[in-house]
C-alpha cells in the first residue's frame, strides 16, 4: 500500500470539519437499524464532496457506504473517522489495496474492540475518578466540585479525541494495530479493573446510610448502627449499591426512577423519625 503524505487532496479545513460533525452529531438521528451510521455518514459529507464532488454517482455511492450500521465509543471511536477519511483520501488517489471492502471491514472489524476500549476507560475509569475529585472538591457546597468535572470532563474528551482523529488520518491503516491483538485485550482488562476498584472507592467513600436506631433497655442502650460497624463496616450502604446494581442491571430500572424512590424513601424515614421523636 502506498504511503500517503498528509493534506494531498484534502485540506486542514475539510478534515477539521469532519472530526467537529463526528464530535457533535455522532448521536443524530439513531435507531437500532443503524445506531451512529448517519452520523459518521454526516462527518464524511464534507470528505467525500472534496474528493468526489465533480462525480454525483461515486458521491452517492460514498455516503451510501458509510450509512450502513455502526457503532462504537464516539471518543475512543474518533480514531476510525480520522483512518477512514486517510484512506478515502488514498482511494481517490488511486492507492493499491485500498478498496471499498477494505474501508468497510476497516470500520467493521474495529467498532467492537473500541467499543470494548472506549467502554472501559471513559464510563469505567475517567467518569468515577473525576467524579470523586468534584464530590471531594464540592463537599459542603463548594461550586468548585461540579466547575472541575464539567470542564475537566470536556477538556480530556475534546483534546484527546481530537488527536485520535488526526492521529487515525495520519496512520491510516496502520492504526489498527494499536487496537487488536493481546496487547489491547491486556489493557482492556487493566482498565476495567481499575474503574471497578475507582468506583469502589468512591461507593465506599460517599455512599451513606446511617441508621439511627436506638433501643433503650433497663440498664442500657443498644445502638443498631454501632453493633453493625463492630460487625460489618459500611454494611448498610453496601446493601443499598448491591440493590441499586440489582435493579439497574437485571430488572432494566433507569436510575432516574431509583433516585425518586430513595428520595421517597429518605422523606418517609425523616419524616417517621421526627414523629417517634415527638411522642416520647
């Protein structure tokens, strides 16, 4: 295959604008027919007119091409845009190799494992530790806390997909080494064991759920919440992540609806604690 030299029939302008359509729109108009198909097809508009503009039938059959299903990381993902708009480039320049199949299985073969990939150091990993820097920061209301995510979120995103963007266009094909074989799968588990330890930590660290049950005997008091600790640290919150996971991961419960129910939940224990305290 030949090597291909940056910007030859396109410019920075144009590849630009492909990796802001993909960074902005790689969600429009989903369905489980097609998931991100139209909006990977819609960042490699402005590609495929530079390149074929002046031949409506190889434009038609371009964008046909990259509206067939797929789906991945967005993020991580941006890699496969930046490759496929290198070798769209390599193709119009007539590059041995380099054919309509070949793009095709390029993006299909690696969808999944970025999807793999993405999964695990975004939701898994990035997500919970700057969640627990912002919660830490925001402790007692401290704006500073939900400031540092919102803006460190977006920096880590918009940077770093940028340059697996430019990185996949000025690799190629070449980049799909960084993804497959067993050096990939061995960082794939690193990371999901660190995001689950991470999200462990914070569970542990700001999950709380005391209970305030005193039962006053003869000569002495038993405090629920202290045999509990002597027995099983944090085992009431534990419960509740456990449940929670339950509900969410086998009963389909969004944790918009979880959140309503404790906040009932909570409501309804303040509200019976305050009443037993008024009648003794």
């Amino acid at each position: 295959m030949a090597e291909r030299k940056t910007y030859q029939l396109l410019d920075k302008k144009t590849v630009h604008k492909s990796y802001f359509r993909w960074m902005m729109y790689n969600l429009v108009a989903t369905s489980y027919e097609f998931l991100e198909a139209f909006g990977f097809a819609y960042a490699m508009e402005p590609v495929l007119k530079k390149l074929y503009g002046k031949d409506p039938d190889k434009l038609k059959e371009a964008l046909e091409r990259h509206s067939v299903f797929y789906n991945t990381e967005p993020q991580l993902g941006a890699i496969v845009n930046g490759m496929t708009v290198g070798l769209e480039e390599q193709r119009a320049l007539g590059a041995e190799g380099v054919t309509d199949d070949f793009i095709t299985s390029l993006k299909v073969g690696l969808m999944g494992p970025l999807a793999g990939i993405g999964d695990s150091m975004i939701p898994g990993m990035l997500i919970p530790i700057l969640l627990s820097i912002g919660m830490g920061l925001g402790a007692g209301g401290n704006i500073l806390g939900p400031l540092f995510y919102m803006v460190a979120y977006n920096l880590i995103i918009v940077l770093g997909s940028r340059y697996l963007f430019y990185k996949g266009y000025e690799l190629g094909a070449d980049a799909v080494n960084l993804f497959v074989g067993e050096m990939a799968q061995n960082v794939t588990q690193a990371i999901t064991v660190l995001g689950t330890i991470v999200t462990g930590g914070v569970a542990a660290t700001y999950v709380k759920l005391p209970l305030p049950i005193k039962i006053n005997m003869a000569h002495s008091t038993l405090d629920i919440q202290q045999i509990l600790d002597n027995i099983f640290p944090s085992l009431a919150p534990l419960l509740l992540i456990l449940i929670s996971w339950y509900f969410m991961s086998k009963k389909h419960v969004s944790p918009i609806k979880l959140i309503i129910v404790y906040f009932i939940l909570a409501f309804a224990g303040v509200g019976v604690e305050y009443i037993i305290k008024a009648t003794i």
